[in-house]
C-alpha cells in the first residue's frame, strides 16, 4: 500500500505497528469462537462475555492512560508496553486448557489495549495538522485492517498445511515481538511543555469542552447497536460456513477496510464528518437488517464483506472528530473518554444482543442492533444545524 507524502514519519510507524500486530491477533481472532466452544467449554453466552468484558477493561485503562500520558513528557512507553502485553498474551492463549485461562489471557491483551490505544491516537493527532487528521487517521485504520487481511490468510495456509490452533497461536507471537522492537528504536514523538506538578496541584482541574457531550452521546448509541463480531461468526457457522472458509471470509472483509479507509478519512477533512457518521451508521443498519435473511453461504458471504462499509466509513472520521474538539493537553484524556463510552456501549450492547441471541432469536437481536444503530446515525443528523467547532 503506498504511502500518502503528506502523512507524518510517526503516523507510517504506528501504521506499520498496526498492520503487524493486527497480523497476529486475528490469525487468532476469527478462531477463538471455535476453540473456545470445541476446544475450551465455551457457551455461546460465554464466548460474548469473555470478548464484551476484556472491552470493557480496555476501555477504563484507555481513558486512565490517555488522562496519565496527558501529565507526562511522553506517551511512548505507554505505547510500547501496550503492544508487548498484547504479544504476550498470545502466548497464553497457545498453553490455555479452558475458557478461563483464555478469559484471562483475553483481560491481559486488552490490558495492553487500553495503555497504547489513547496516547498512540493523541501522538496520531500531535504531529498532524487539523485539516489532515481524517486521512492520519484512516491511513492508520487502513494499516490496522491490512493486519487483518494478512493474519487471517498466513492461518488459513498453515492450517491447511497441518498446523494445530495451538501452534498456529504460538506462531502469531512472531509479528507483534517485531513490532515492539521498531518502536523501541524508531518511534519519536514532539517534544510538549509539561507544568510542574506544584503548579498543577494550584490551578482548577480543566474539563472537556461542553460541545463534545453531543458526539460522545452519539457514539455511545452507535456502540450499544454494534456487539461483538464474534456473533457474526457464529452466525457463519449457522449459515454453513465451514471452519476452513472463516480465515478467508474475515480476511476479505477487512481487505475492503484497508483498501478504502484513507480514502475515506480524506474526505472526512473536505466535508463536515457527521455527515460520513450518518451515512457509515445507516449502512451499518441497513446490513443488520439484512443478516438474518441470509440463509445461504453466498449471501452471507455477500452480506460480510459489505459489513466493512460502515466501519469504513466510520472508524477513522469518529477518532478525527473526537481529536478536533480540543487542544493538545486534553487529547489523550477526550480520546480515552471516547474509547471507554465506546468500551461500555459496546459491552452492553454484546450483552443485550447474546441475551436476544439466545433466548429470543437471532432475526430479534439483529433487528434491535439495526434500530439502534439508526436512532444513532439520527441523533447526528439533529446536531448538523449547530456550527462545527474548530478543531485543535
């Protein structure tokens, strides 16, 4: 993929960073339903709350770490030790027996998660100018999803070559080791005034601006519709995809997110973002409602790579949004803020939609994630008669 000239030096790595550690967490990722529930004792419900609770933990440490790397020098050992933990936990995963070693291995991984995601976006935010940020950010989120292309399909050849879930986990440590070594030695950052704490501990605490409240509310209904993936896999299973064909399926999913969402992020910059918010939630319904139709392996299929759009749409223009309403010592903070709304939602909406799922039915939990998602994407529509702040 090639680099757009106007992107940052900082930017490409933790692009490049992305992609590897994406590589190896979903050569394991759209397998973890299967071995969880063939392999581990996994129920459905479990499978839900492993995945919604390890969210949930990630997204209280983001905003600890965002808040923390606000109050030092600098983020980069935040982000170095989120991506080793990350790597490590991989390695727990290939020696666990039962669910509950890799419930806690999933904790350990979204540990790592919450100490990098804050700073490293607030670095992202740091060294790009306002008027860029949508396509930093997209760029990022493309590099992300490439991990994800790649990861699935390096899993899917060893498979087929014999390898057990065990080693093929074990393996998936190689990428994220590499990762951590280009950031030890690679990574800078802009250097920021930092007041003495005797002066902090004086002055009133500063609070996000009041304008973001409306965003964040936004967001935090967009996530309650939208639950873990892992029940997209299951549904898979449900419409006849075999176990061979998940790897691949999940691979060119993200293929269409790595392909499209610089493009995408730049467009954000050259038009007001809410509008590719509305446009990227809507999508997101619209494809909700139609899963429960799809009763054959092509639909499905059909319906799983346009499943990408929203996010698409979405994923990089949200984090730009979020970065625009405040200056550089409250970014780290306003991001965690973002990812521990998104967390929370997202945890309930797991156990909203896995209670539906199981209890009710699959077309219901489906049809509530769709309605949500398009209360959402209106809620955003009610906020473009106030003016845009300008970003920072």
């Amino acid at each position: 993929m090639p680099f757009p000239r106007r992107l940052k030096p900082q930017v490409i790595l933790l692009g490049l960073i992305s992609l590897l550690n994406d590589t190896a967490s979903e050569m394991i990722f759209p397998l973890l339903p299967l071995f969880l529930t063939s392999f581990a004792g996994a129920t459905p419900m479990i499978v839900g709350m492993i995945e919604g609770s390890a969210d949930a933990l990630s997204s209280i440490l983001k905003l600890v770490a965002g808040w923390w790397s606000d109050r030092v020098p600098a983020r980069k050992p935040f982000i170095i030790l989120g991506y080793g933990f990350a790597t490590i936990s991989r390695y727990f995963i290939a020696i666990a027996h039962s669910w509950h070693a890799v419930f806690f291995a999933r904790m350990f991984d979204r540990t790592g998660k919450g100490m990098r995601s804050a700073p490293r976006d607030a670095v992202i935010a740091d060294v790009t100018p306002p008027e860029e940020r949508g396509r930093a950010f997209g760029f990022h989120r493309a590099m992300d999803h490439s991990g994800a292309v790649i990861g699935p399909l390096i899993a899917a050849l060893l498979l087929a070559r014999g390898m057990t879930l065990r080693h093929l986990f074990m393996v998936s440590v190689i990428p994220g080791l590499i990762g951590v070594i280009l950031l030890l030695f690679f990574l800078s950052e802009p250097k920021r005034v930092i007041k003495p704490r005797e002066i902090r501990e004086t002055e009133a605490p500063r609070r996000l601006p009041t304008t973001i409240r409306g965003p964040l509310l936004s967001i935090a209904l967009f996530y309650l519709a939208n639950s873990s993936d892992v029940f997209l896999l299951l549904q898979a299973t449900a419409a006849g995809v075999a176990a061979k064909w998940l790897p691949l399926m999940w691979s060119a999913h993200h293929l269409i997110k790595a392909l499209f969402s610089t493009a995408a992020g730049s467009l954000s910059d050259r038009t007001d973002r809410r509008y590719m918010l509305i446009a990227g939630w809507s999508s997101y319904a619209l494809i909700y409602f139609l899963f429960p139709f799809s009763h054959s392996l092509g639909f499905f299929f059909f319906l799983f790579i346009a499943y990408a759009i929203p996010f698409t749409l979405a994923e990089g223009t949200e984090r730009a949004w979020m970065a625009g309403f405040v200056s550089s010592d409250l970014r780290g903070r306003a991001l965690g803020t973002y990812y521990l709304i998104v967390g929370f939602a997202t945890l309930a909406g797991t156990a909203l939609f896995g209670w539906i799922y199981q209890y009710v039915s699959h077309t219901v939990a489906f049809r509530v994630g769709g309605a949500i998602a398009l209360v959402a994407a209106l809620s955003v529509a009610l906020q473009l008669r106030r003016g845009m702040p300008m970003e920072n």
